[in-house]
C-alpha cells in the first residue's frame, strides 16, 4: 500500500509540474513546449483521477488533497483544449446559400523534405481541386514534383529550401502583389500574396512556417513568438479580408496561439468544430493541432478537413471557406487586454522587429 501511495504521490507531483510549466512566459523551449500536450495530460489526469477514487481512501486528508490536485489540473486542461470539440459553440458560422464565385479553398500541407511520396499530395490535390496549395518544408526535388500541377495550378510563389523550411504555393487565382519574406530569421522565409475572386472582392494572403522551440533548432520560442506578433499586428489594421495559414509550430491551444488571435481580430474556424489534429501522423497517442488556418470576419466555413496521410510526419489540412461578409453578423473572436498588448511589445522587442516589417499586398 505504501508503494502504491508513493506512486500516485509521484504521479500526481508530475502531472501538476507539467501543468503549471506553461504559466510560466519564458520563451525556453522546454517550457514552451509543455503548452503541446495538453490533450494528452487531460486523458492522463482522467486516468489518474479515477484510479485515485477507487483506491485511496476518501476518508484522509491527503488523499483527498491528491484527488483535489488532478481534478485541478484536469479542469485546467479542459478549459483549453474544450474550444476545440463540439461542445463548444463554432467561432465561426456554417455557409449557407453561396455561388461557387465566393467560395476559395486551400490545401495546406507541410511535407516533410526527406518524404519521397509526392504522389500522395499529388493525388489529394487532383481529387479535392483546391483553389490553393500551400506546402512547407519543400525543396527543390519537391518543386519539380509539384510543378506537375502547374496546368491546373498556373500561379505560383516558389522557394526551396534544403534546409526544412522551403515553401511553396500554387495558386488558380493570380497571385498580385507577392512577397517573400524573412521576417525574423534570415533562413526562415513567409510568403504574402493578394487574390481577387471571381466575385471582384480581394484577399490578402499570408503563409507562415516559423522555426520551433527545440533543443535541435531555437532554443527559445523567441523567433517564432516574434513572428506572429509582428504578423498579428500587421493584419488587424487591414481593412481587406485576410486569411493567414501555415505551420505556425504552436498549438492551436497555447497562450501564444491565444495571443496572435487576440492581437490580430482573426478568427479560427476549428473551434466548435474540432481539433484537426495534423501532428505527428505517424504516432496517433502524440497528435495535436499544428497546422492552422485563421482568418478575418468576412467568411464562414463550407468544410475543413484532415486529409489523409502523405508520407510527411504531418498530415495536410483542407479549408473551404466563402466570402460571405453579410451572413458574418456576431462572429466573435478573442479580444486582447493590457497584459497581452505588454506581452506583444516584450516579444517583438526582444527581436528588435515590427509590424511594418511585414507586407501588406494590395496597399
């Protein structure tokens, strides 16, 4: 009985160290990084939970000081990652009664430069006919492979890279105004863009893949932080609709995440409506949401989907939305407070950047 006290002592020490390392704002990969699992320590503290109720007796104070431990910790998790079930109510309204001409989908997919399987993407394009692919961590092998979808595809933004952080997109709408950019890094390129639909309504574009936090890349999350504060800031003043999608190496649940929404007044169509969890496909136990697609009041949502695997440790994320600026009355997204605004000049003064740093295609 005594080991088996000591274990839940551990266990429950654990849990509550893990959950309290993201309160934490230091850019320290280590840190930063703990933001990532919380799905995984919800399922955890469940379990945990419930094998605490049946074994311990109730009767003690610390027992029930343990069981009050994770049932904290449990909640914590769920009050993030909730938004991102169907339990919560969607941010952003379903399409109804639209044209063809209103609608633009996008295909965003990170595919792995060492992955040899681009027939797969291939394949999914030719069957889902977005109106725009986006792909990261593509090189030149990539590119040739891609350019097979140039007839169906003629516009295109191309930069590859060898080093995991080429980008591309392929476009059937003409790409005006079109940018690459190495905001933070000199190594680490953006791509920023402008359509006009069929309709005559212009979008502007903005496609992100920022480095992570890891012990093998960024030491900090400083570069990547900076990124989308400097990018947040940049769109919330345009008075064009404006869609933002990449790997953004964050969560869709992290405080940063949070924090570019806030800054920026872009919407996430996932929340109401799922997790669409594109990271690691290779291991279903570790999967969160990496890839995103955030995007001003103008649309409402015709589908999102996680598309089936490509070979790459990501899986691509298909979204079709519609240019609906009338059907779009109480959309309602995250606002920021003082905190956050400090927060965001912290952030973007650390790296010594700016949101004028940042194209605006179209002005």
């Amino acid at each position: 009985m005594k080991h088996m006290t000591l274990t839940f002592y551990l266990a429950t020490a654990l849990i509550a160290l893990l959950t309290l390392l993201p309160l934490s704002r230091h850019p320290h990969w280590l840190i930063r990084s703990m933001d990532f699992p919380r799905l995984q320590l919800t399922v955890l503290s469940g379990v945990l939970l419930i094998i605490q109720v049946i074994y311990l007796d109730l009767t003690q104070p610390t027992a029930r000081g343990l069981v009050s431990v994770i049932l904290i910790c449990l909640l914590w998790h769920l009050w993030w990652i909730l938004p991102y079930t169907f339990l919560w109510p969607k941010e952003v309204k379903t399409a109804a009664k639209i044209s063809k001409e209103q609608q633009i989908s996008i295909i965003t997919a990170n595919v792995l430069t060492p992955n040899r399987d681009a027939h797969k993407l291939i394949e999914l394009v030719r069957k889902y006919q977005p109106d725009i692919l986006v792909t990261l961590e593509s090189d030149l092998w990539w590119q040739e492979q891609l350019d097979v979808l140039q007839p169906q595809m003629p516009h295109s933004i191309k930069c590859p890279l060898d080093n995991l952080y080429g980008m591309h997109v392929y476009s059937k709408f003409a790409l005006d105004d079109k940018t690459i950019s190495y905001l933070v890094e000199d190594d680490v390129p953006s791509m920023h863009a402008q359509i006009t639909l069929a309709t005559g309504d212009k979008i502007r574009l903005h496609f992100l893949h920022p480095a992570p936090p890891s012990p093998t890349e960024n030491t900090e999350s400083a570069e990547r932080d900076a990124e989308l504060v400097m990018v947040a800031r940049s769109v919330v003043e345009s008075e064009q609709p404006v869609i933002v999608t990449g790997d953004l190496n964050d969560v869709a649940w992290s405080a940063t995440t949070r924090l570019f929404r806030k800054l920026s007044g872009l919407l996430d169509p996932r929340v109401g409506r799922g997790m669409f969890n594109t990271f690691h496909a290779g291991y279903w136990f570790l999967r969160w949401p990496l890839d995103h697609l955030f995007h001003s009041e103008h649309f409402t949502v015709c589908h999102i989907e996680r598309l089936p695997s490509i070979g790459s440790d990501h899986f691509a994320l298909y979204t079709e939305l519609a240019y609906t600026p009338s059907q779009t009355q109480n959309e309602q997204g995250l606002d920021a407070n003082a905190g956050d605004k400090q927060w965001a000049d912290d952030v973007v003064g650390a790296k010594q950047v700016s949101k004028d740093d940042v194209p605006k295609p179209g002005l």
